[in-house]
C-alpha cells in the first residue's frame, strides 16, 4: 500500500510539473514561423532537461505504483 501511493504521489507530481512547465512555456509566444511550437520554446529557455526529468519521475511513478498495486500483502 505504501508503494501504491508514494507511487501515485510521483506520478501526479512529474505530470503536473510537466504540465505547467508546457504551459508556461507556451503563455508568452504563441508560434514560431506560423506554427506553434512548444518544444522551441522551451528550448529557447534552456528547460528541455527540466521536463525530460519531469516527464521521468512521472514514468517512475506510474511503474512503482503499478508494482504495488500488484505486490501480494503480507
């Protein structure tokens, strides 16, 4: 049970963090060239290894709450 929601904690905390980090991102220049682009922008500002390391911790949450949610009690 403890593994299930620390892992669940994770989770909701990369994908959150991931998500405002895109959505910041996005707040102040709307395209690039006529397309959008959210990736160039950030980019642009350097946070490209911010949001891969978000985007991990929420993977890393998914797969440890995911082997608790399947881990026998004792």
């Amino acid at each position: 049970m403890k593994k299930l929601l620390f892992g669940m904690m994770l989770f909701c905390s990369g994908s959150l963090s991931a998500a405002m980090l895109l959505a910041g991102s996005m707040a102040n220049d709307w395209t690039l060239n006529g397309q959008p682009s959210a990736l160039w922008n950030i980019s642009r500002y350097g946070l490209l290894p911010a949001l891969y390391i978000f985007l991990g911790l929420a993977v890393l949450g998914l797969v440890i709450a995911v082997w608790g949610l399947f881990e026998p009690e004792k």
